[in-house]
C-alpha cells in the first residue's frame, strides 16, 4: 500500500486486532442471556457488570484512544498546562463516589437506561427530557469522532495510509457492537487496558534510561519550551486559576456522558460503583505517567507536523518494530472499546427518549432494542463520514463544546436526586441558557476553552463550560423562585 509499510510492525498489530476482532463476536455468548432483544441486555449487559468488570469497562471508555494520543501531544506542545487531567481524573472520583450510586439505584429500582429516562421520571417533563437526550447524542458525536482519529494516527504510523484502513476497523467495530451490545466492549476492555498498562510501564522506565534519565528529560523540555517562547515544564502565575477550573469544570462533565452513565447503570450495585471510585484513580497514575511522554519527545529530538504524531514517534525512533506494532495495536484497540459504549450510550438515548418518546410510544422491548442497535450503526458511520470528509481540527472543536454541552445537564440530572424543590421549566430555562451562552462564549473566543473576565484592573481566565453551568445555575433558581413565588400567591387568592 505504501513503499514505508512497517511489516513486523503491522504483522503484530493485525494478530491483536484480529484476537480483539473474535473476542468482539464472541461476547455475544458472553454471559448469554435469554436474549438480547432488549436495551438491559443489549445496551446495558444485563446491570450485572461486578467491581472487575466495571473497573475495565469504564476504565476503557474514559481513558480513551484519543487520551493516548492527545495528552502526551499536549504537554509536548504547552508544557505542564497538559497536565490538567491529572486533577480533573482526581477529583471525579469522590464525585463518583457520592452521586453514582444514588442515580444507579433510582436507575435500577425504576428501569431507567438513560439519563433522559431519569429526568423524565424525576419531573415528568417530555422536554426537559429531549434537552438532556439531544444534548447527549450531540455532544457523544465528536467524541467518537476522536476514537476514529486515534486510531487512524495509529493506522499511519504503520505505514498504512488511505482512507481503507479506517473504514474496515469501522466496519469491525460496527458490526460486532450490533451483534454482542455491551458485552462486546467490556470483555475487550480487559486486553485494552492490559495492553495500555504493559506500553506505559515500558515506555517510562526504558524511554528515559535511552535519554539520559529524568533529568535530562526535563532539561530537555524546559530548554525547547524556552526556546519556543510559550509553554514550560512549570504553571506559571497566570495558568493556576485557569488551571483548576478547567480541571474542575471537566471533572464535573465527566460523568455526565452517555458512555460513562452507562457503565454505571450497567454495574452491579451501588457498592460496586464505589469500589470503583476508590479503584480507578490507578488508571490516573497511568495517565500521568503517560502525560510525561511528551517531555521525552522534546529529550529524543523529535520534529513531527503534527502534535498527534509524537507517541507513535516515540515508539517507531526508540523501540523495535514489534513492539512499536505492538504500542499502535494497543492504541487501536483503546479507541474499539470508547467508540462502541459511546455509540451504545447515544443509540440508547435515542430509542428511549426520541424514538420511544415521540415517534412509537407503544414500541415493544425487541423493538425499542433494534433502533439501538442501528442507531449505533448510524452514529458510528456519522463519526466515520466526519472524520474522513471535514478537517481534523473540526472534530476537535466540536468536542471542546460538547464538554460545555454536556455540562448544562448536570443540574437536571441531579438535582433531583437529592432536592424536589427544582421545577422542570426552570431547569429546562437554565440548561437553554447555559447551552446558548455557553456556545457563544466559546464562538467568540475562536473556540477555546478558556474566557477571561475583567473587573477593573482584575482580570480572570476560567472554563468557558464552568461559567456557563454558572449562568445555568443562576437563571434556574431564578426561574424556580419566581414560579414557587407565582404559585404560592394562586395559591393564597385562591384560597380567599
């Protein structure tokens, strides 16, 4: 296909694509229920997902392929600033571990699926329900848009190039997601993150020992950093706020998704969710210590067009072939496991919340269960058609807003878990609000994350999503007193 095809390299990238591509088919037999005829087993495995399972599962759908990629690309491009997700990954545990288990048991006593289906059950409002619903199939779209992008880096490295390599992987995770549901992504999710573990272990106690150590590492970095004139391997005054609460705001977001609602709706029970939480933050170690392969691409002396390209950089300059095959397989198969939950959370939302909600209300179980299964497919090949007919940088705004996006529903979804005092107009106004401030905050600011205020000689810089849930926030309790206040006084001229 190309005159710099990688054959060792390749040749262990197909063996573990093809092991993963079995074990994909095979999970339809996986736990094998009466059948997959309906969302819990199709689009939720049954809710029987134990600590270990759970723990690969969302574990794989939240440290993504694309987290491989993009977290190393960042440090290498602005120094210490990329290490925002170190925090963000700290502080969405005790969030987790709070919330999670309350909105999994009003999910399991009541047979939600969704989060709509939660909204839907707290307030009885088909709109508010559609707002979360289209919130989160917008803002899941883009995201596995990046899975695709991932892998196609990977894909590259190889020495492959063409748009045919994307698409049958495309076609590989397509069909054994509408053949095996949720089954096919979780028992996958155990060779994933093996896989990832075994690339980041070796790489930060071999990359270093080949450069000079940690020392030489960071004195690399720092001096190309200075050498640039942006960036540093230490925040600087002005980054710490603008730090934090792009940690904060993203930590909030997170769980907010489909693809990690479902892998808590999927669990076992609410103490499974909270071993969880204490569990996880390993996979933050991970991540950290994979953030620091960005340092080690300004130690190796590597020039790439793109920042996406410096892991397989690293990998293909510093390591044989099969274990470069070996890195970019497991990288690969790090964007099956997110691509297809997030497929499977997004149909979900749609069958339940828009199909079932609005088109056939009298929809039976095997019916409901079949949209998902093909919505999947089309949200699948929207994120395919994306990423190989719109410029990458499109898919990449376009997740920098879904963040914000997905944000705006945290209040709707629960708030209501803990206070009734919430009316369904008044979320419905503030998540309208945050959403549309929110985008146009971000549209001004050539979509960045980030926004500055100022206040006379102050000026702060903080996460575009984290002051619109502000904004959100605010016009809630607002609308909410004023209705409580209007209905109070009905109430009293009625009375008289």
């Amino acid at each position: 296909m190309t005159a710099d095809l990688d054959i060792p390299a390749l040749s262990v990238f197909v063996f573990f694509f093809l092991l993963v591509t079995v074990m994909g088919f095979v999970a339809a037999r996986w736990r094998r229920p009466e059948t997959l005829a309906h969302l819990d087993e199709w689009g939720l495995g049954g809710r029987k997902f134990g600590t270990w399972i759970t723990w690969f599962l969302i574990g794989g759908d939240f440290y993504t392929a694309y987290t491989v990629i993009a977290v190393p690309a960042l440090v290498y491009a602005v120094g210490a600033y990329g290490f925002f997700a170190l925090p963000y990954t700290i502080i969405v545990y005790p969030f987790v571990f709070a919330v999670m288990p309350v909105l999994w048991q009003a999910a399991k006593d009541k047979g939600y699926v969704t989060a709509g289906d939660v909204v839907y059950g707290t307030y009885g409002s088909r709109a508010l329900e559609l707002a979360v619903a289209v919130t989160g199939v917008i803002a899941t779209m883009p995201y596995i848009a990046l899975q695709l992008i991932g892998m196609e880096v990977a894909i590259k490295a190889l020495g492959l190039h063409g748009e045919l390599p994307l698409i049958v992987a495309f076609l590989v995770l397509a069909f054994y997601t509408y053949s095996s549901g949720l089954r096919a992504p979780a028992l996958i999710a155990f060779v994933k993150d093996i896989m990832i573990y075994i690339v980041v272990l070796v790489a930060v106690a071999i990359v270093p020992s080949k450069l000079g150590g940690y020392a030489a590492v960071f004195d690399a970095a720092d001096a190309a950093f200075k050498a640039k004139g942006s960036g540093g391997i230490l925040l600087s005054p002005a980054q710490i706020l603008p730090y934090a609460s792009l940690a904060l705001g993203s930590a909030l977001a997170a769980f907010m998704y489909p693809h990690t609602l479902t892998g808590i709706f999927a669990s076992s029970g609410g103490n499974t969710i909270r071993k969880n939480a204490v569990l996880l933050p390993a996979y933050t170690l991970l991540l950290g210590l994979l953030a620091m392969l960005g340092y080690m691409g300004h130690a190796a002396g590597l020039k790439v067009t793109s920042n996406n390209d410096i892991v397989p950089a690293l990998f293909k300059t510093l390591f044989p072939s099969w274990f470069a095959g070996f890195a970019f397989a497991a990288i690969a198969i790090g964007a099956l496991v997110p691509a297809a939950v997030m497929s499977i959370g997004a149909a979900n939302l749609f069958s339940r919340n828009v199909w079932k909600a609005y088109v056939n209300p009298n929809v039976t179980s095997a019916g409901e269960a079949q949209v998902a299964k093909i919505t999947s497919m089309l949200v699948k090949l929207g994120a395919l058609v994306a990423i190989l007919v719109l410029p990458t940088q499109f898919a990449l705004d376009l997740q920098l807003l879904g963040g914000l996006w997905i944000l705006q529903t945290l209040p709707a979804l629960v708030f209501g878990l803990y206070v009734s005092w919430f009316r369904a107009p008044a979320l419905l106004a503030g998540w309208a609000v945050g959403f549309v401030a929110g985008s146009l905050i971000a549209w001004s600011d050539g979509l960045k994350p980030l926004h500055s205020l100022t206040f006379g000689d102050t000026k702060l810089t903080l996460y575009t999503g984290l002051l619109a849930l502000a904004v959100n926030i605010v016009v809630a309790v607002l609308v909410n007193a004023v209705l409580t206040l209007g209905g109070r006084n009905t109430a009293v001229a009625a009375g008289r």
